[in-house]
C-alpha cells in the first residue's frame, strides 16, 4: 500500500534529461535551483515527479531515477508548436510580463493548451492517492489544477507561478481568462513572487468569477483558496562552497587579468547575464552604457562591459530579431568607443557553466539586472552571495520592476530599466561609489538573500499547503 501523503510534483519539464554516456543514452538529474530543492522533497516523501522530457512524441514509460518515480508525458511535434511555442510562449509570456511585447490571442492555439493541461492532469492522476500532496509548477499548467480536482478530489493541490502575474486591466485582455481562473482556483494554495502578484490574482478572481474573499483567502463554490506570496531563492550553500573554491576564485583573478588591465590601471568590471529574451531589457541597457561613453565621464580605460546573453527561442521571430539587434549595437557601440586591445563591450552568445558564471559574479565590480519585468531574477541573488568574502566587493543595480527588489531595494541602485538616460546616470554612480558605501551596500543585500534559501522557500510552501 503505498504511503499517504506523498508529493507529486508537476512541471513542465522533467528532473532529467536523456544524454549520451559512454556511446548509451541516459538519463541524469538536471542542473539547477529548482530541482535540488523538491528532489530530496519528493524523494523523503516516496513521491513522483510529473513532466515533459523535452522531446516531442510517444514519452516513455514511468521509470524510477536516484529514488524518484519520474512520469512522462507525451507531447506532439505539434502540440509543442502550438501549446508551448504559441499560447505559453506568445499568448501568456508577454501578456503576464507587462506586455512588454504585444501577446497573440489566437483560438488555434488555446486548445492544444488545453489538452495537453488535460494529459498533464491524466498522467498525475494515475500517480496520485487519496491523501497525497500535488504541487504544480507555472504558466504553462494553470489549467491543472481544476483538472485533477475532479478526477481525484481528496488531495491537497498547490500551484506556484513562477513568473508574475499581471495587473487587472491587462489580464482583462486574455480571452480566457475565466477558464484560466477556474483553472487555477482547483488548489487550495496559489503562491506568487511577490505580494502584489498576489493581489493581482485575487483582484481577476474577484472580477471574472464567482469567487468572493479578500487579497488573502478566496472562497469558490464551497472550497476555500489561500492566495500568497512565496519569493523564491538559490541555494546559498552551494553558491558560496562555488565561489571560494580555489579553482573558481583563481578563474576570477584571470578574468580580471584579462578584462580590468588598461594602461591607466584597473577597469572596472560592469556585468549584465540574461536570457536572450525580450523581457530582460539587454538592448536598453546596451544604449544606456553608450549613453554613459558618449558623454565622457567614463572611457574603455577606466570601465568595461560584459554581456552574457543565454541564447533563447532562436527559432522564434522576435527572439531571433532581438539578436540580431543586439548584435548590431554592440558592434556599433565597439567601433564607436573601443580602442585596439580595449573593448568596450564584450558580448558572450552562450551558456556558460557554472563554475565559470560564478568566477564572472566575483570578477564583477558591478552587476546589472534590469529586467523589463521579472517575477524574481535569481542572478541578482547568486551576484550577492558569489561576492561572500570577497574584497573587491560589488555593486548591484537592479531594476524596480524585478521581484527581487521587493527583497533587496534597501542594498541595491533600483532604477527605471526604460529610462535609458537614467540607467547611464545609475552606471555612473555605481562606478564612483566610495568603497565604505559599496561595503555597506553589499552587507544589506547578504544579509537580506541570508534570510531564505530555496529549500526554505519549499518547505515553507509545502507547509502552508499541508496546514
């Protein structure tokens, strides 16, 4: 008889991925935050771990990988295109992110969103008892929720979304919003990023359904919903055993070796790491740091910087367009100020593994994250606790419109990520900040991402959840 209680976790993706080892194909935990955070969870609990494994087609039977049961769920060639690629990624994407790009509302593509929310619900009910716990995970499986409701009412279904959810007056523009809506109010606990996440959910609940409550707690057709916010971290454990590794700190001396040397003494380093995605706000920034050399306050003698730009949905029109345009600035930008052997922009198209993106967090003066939108921005977190012990010390600026300003406005430069004028005038000041108020700066913004880990952050939703 299996254990009561379980948790099942539902994502849109899987822990694993399939890769070849050794001329086989196998499957390995997949790297990040996330999935070190529920696995021990899952694992603790004898749960399952509901997902796509990232390959169209008929999936592959339910296995069991390092004491997990890991289910997967078929998804079409043409479901992705049109449940991933159209309604998560060009209905609901920009439509939650302000509308930073104008969303597509196209009937074609709400369907196959529908059906594969059905299959995801299908596939997790099979692996659900009475008794047990479901957490679901994002946007793209808002409709689960409600679905697995009705085909096993006695379990405790939680939902957290990972990105933001939008004001009143521009959710009212989705065409299914009250399907979305009754989607979502199947759990018994909706958490959010942000408390005006939060607010925003509840204020559309209030709107478009029949539910009745307060910013806090819904009542729904006899069901009551807890709405709440959950603000995500990082494993600060892992990142600062990273960051003073020997190996990781004599990469960061490098790097500065090879970015701050100038012939008037050291550069300071400037670092932007993003996805290659409409939202992060990259070609801003990229105009504000031209602004900021045009004027002449600063040259490629005395500042340099480094873009990481993760490529994204390069298949997509828009992403690709974005490169595009990117690549043209900063090019511009190079032949405009950079002098032979100074850059003034070096640009890096690329994932960068681990070891290597925290060596760039601790070679880093500055850090800017200026996201147009954002519900959390984990970088600004791993910035802060990569700089532990470190006595460069560092300076964050960070867009207001970031969850993670609700948490480290206190510590952080907080700027407006379209104001180009006003982002080079915030460069100018994290570069001539005195060294006392850099030090001062970066012990409000430790002490403020100490407070919560990322399993702090799940055992504190699966406790609000199970209470």
């Amino acid at each position: 008889m299996a254990p009561r209680n379980r948790l099942i976790i539902v994502a849109n993706r899987l822990p694993v991925n399939r890769v070849k080892r050794k001329g086989r194909m196998v499957w390995e935990t997949s790297p990040g935050g996330l999935v070190s955070a529920l696995k021990p969870l899952v694992t603790e609990a004898g749960g399952s771990w509901v997902g796509w494994s990232g390959s169209p087609g008929k999936a592959p039977p339910a296995f069991e990988h390092e004491n997990i049961q890991v289910r997967p769920v078929s998804v079409t060639a043409e479901q992705v295109e049109k449940f991933y690629a159209g309604f998560s990624n060009a209905t609901l994407w920009p439509l939650y992110h302000d509308c930073v790009r104008t969303p597509q509302f196209h009937r074609r593509w709400w369907w196959p969103y529908v059906d594969v929310n059905r299959q995801f619900a299908e596939a997790t009910a099979a692996e659900t008892k009475p008794g047990d716990t479901v957490w679901v995970h994002d946007y793209q499986l808002q409709l689960v929720p409600a679905m697995l409701r009705e085909m096993v009412p006695d379990v405790k279904i939680g939902f957290f979304l990972h990105i933001p959810f939008p004001p009143l007056e521009l959710f009212a523009q989705l065409p299914w919003r009250r399907e979305i809506l009754a989607g979502l109010m199947g759990a018994d606990l909706v958490g959010f990023q942000t408390p005006q996440g939060a607010k925003n959910f509840a204020a559309a609940c209030k709107r478009y359904s029949d539910a009745r409550g307060g910013d806090t707690k819904l009542e729904h057709r006899g069901r009551t919903v807890v709405v709440k916010p959950f603000p995500i971290s990082i494993d600060i454990e892992h990142m600062e055993e990273t960051a003073t590794s020997e190996s990781v700190q004599a990469r960061a001396v490098e790097l500065r070796k090879d970015l701050a040397s100038s012939r008037h003494g050291e550069r300071k380093i400037l670092l932007g790491v993003d996805r290659l995605d409409y939202t992060k706000g990259i070609e801003i920034r990229l105009r504000a740091y031209e602004e900021l050399l045009r004027r002449g306050t600063h040259t490629v003698d005395d500042c340099v910087l480094v873009q990481v730009a993760v490529p994204s949905r390069e298949s997509v029109g828009e992403y690709a367009e974005l490169r595009a345009f990117v690549e043209r600035l900063t090019g511009r930008i190079n032949g405009e100020y950079g002098e032979a052997g100074r850059a003034a922009v070096h640009y890096l198209r690329r994932n960068l593994n681990f070891e290597e993106l925290v060596a760039f967090y601790r070679a880093a003066d500055v850090m800017l994250v200026t996201p147009l939108r954002d519900g959390m921005n984990l970088v600004a977190k791993e910035y802060v606790i990569a700089k532990t012990d470190d006595d460069r010390g560092g300076t964050l600026v960070l867009s207001e419109f970031a969850g993670a300003a609700n948490e480290l406005g206190a510590g952080s430069l907080l700027v407006n990520p379209h104001d180009v004028d006003g982002l080079a005038a915030t460069m100018d000041v994290s570069l001539t900040l005195p060294e006392a108020e850099v030090d001062r700066r970066m012990g409000l913004l430790q002490r403020a991402v100490r407070k919560n880990d990322v399993f702090g952050w799940a055992g504190s939703f699966l406790e609000a959840l199970r209470s």
